[in-house]
C-alpha cells in the first residue's frame, strides 16, 4: 500500500467517526472547488446570575467554534488540498464567517439548540490543518516539504 493510500484510508475512518458523533451523513457530492465541514460543537455554557440560574431556553447561543472537520470535497478542491498536505478526515481550523451552514435531514427541527449543521465551502476558505502540522512536525513525521526545483515550487509528499 503506497503512503498516499494509507494516509487517505486512515482519514476515511476520521471521515465516519466524525459523523458518527454528529449524527450526521454526507448529503451529497460537491462540486469543483466546494468542501464539506462538519464544525465542532462549540463548549456547553451556563449562566447564573448570581445563585439564579437561567434556563436553557433564554441563554444566548454560544459562538461556534472555528475548528471542524473536512468530510468531503469536489475533484478540483481535492486536487488542491492534497498539494498542500490537507486529506478529508482532518481537523481544519476555518474562518468565523466562511461559507454556508445548512441542516440536512428529513426530522430536522431549527428550534431545536442541538441541531448539528454541514458547512460548504470553497477550498480557499479552510485556514490550516491541526492534523498536517502533526503529520509534518510531530513525533513521527509521515509527510515532509521539498522543493523543486525544476518548477520553482515547494510541495508536500508522504514519507
């Protein structure tokens, strides 16, 4: 198995365990340039004021995280991602305002709180990776940076 395969088949099992926990599957396919993230589920509050403790239903919703993970992309965004060292299954850090969220589902109920959406996106919109800085500089690096320079560019390749 090439170390493209490995990596790509360990990041499948990041892809279903992800929607596992959010109880979520792909709804369809994208397209071109477009990614799927599912965000992470941002920290539970509780507010008191005081010793009164205010109920669920009147708190503000908390800020959403900036962090989700990368579950699906179009052909050209794949392309993309993996010349840069990104692979679906990754922990991305994304920005505040980047893309569109959407609940997909038949029984989906927006007044719900814990209704858990799918973020579209172009490619361009994702910020980083947690997992390729570990994939490059971690204990046990599996991908390093090289330069060619028969081109002028610098790439990513499994180790």
């Amino acid at each position: 198995m090439s170390a493209w395969a490995r990596l790509e088949a360990e990041g499948r099992k990041r892809v279903a365990a992800a929607l596992e926990e959010a109880g979520l599957e792909i709804p369809y396919a994208p397209g071109f340039d477009t990614v799927l993230v599912v965000r992470l589920p941002p920290p539970p509050v509780v507010k008191m004021i005081g010793a009164l403790h205010i109920p669920e239903k009147f708190q503000e919703d908390p800020e959403p995280k900036s962090e989700g993970v990368l579950i699906a992309a179009g052909l050209k965004a794949l392309d993309t991602l993996r010349d840069h060292g990104y692979l679906l299954g990754d922990r991305v850090q994304i920005g505040r305002f980047a893309g569109w969220e959407k609940a997909f589902g038949a029984d989906v109920k927006e007044h719900e709180r814990q209704v858990r959406k799918i973020l579209q996106m172009t490619a361009g919109d994702l910020l980083g990776s947690f997992d390729l800085k570990e994939r490059l500089y971690g204990k046990k690096p599996t991908m390093e940076i090289v330069y060619d320079e028969t081109v002028g560019e610098h790439s990513i390749r499994p180790v």
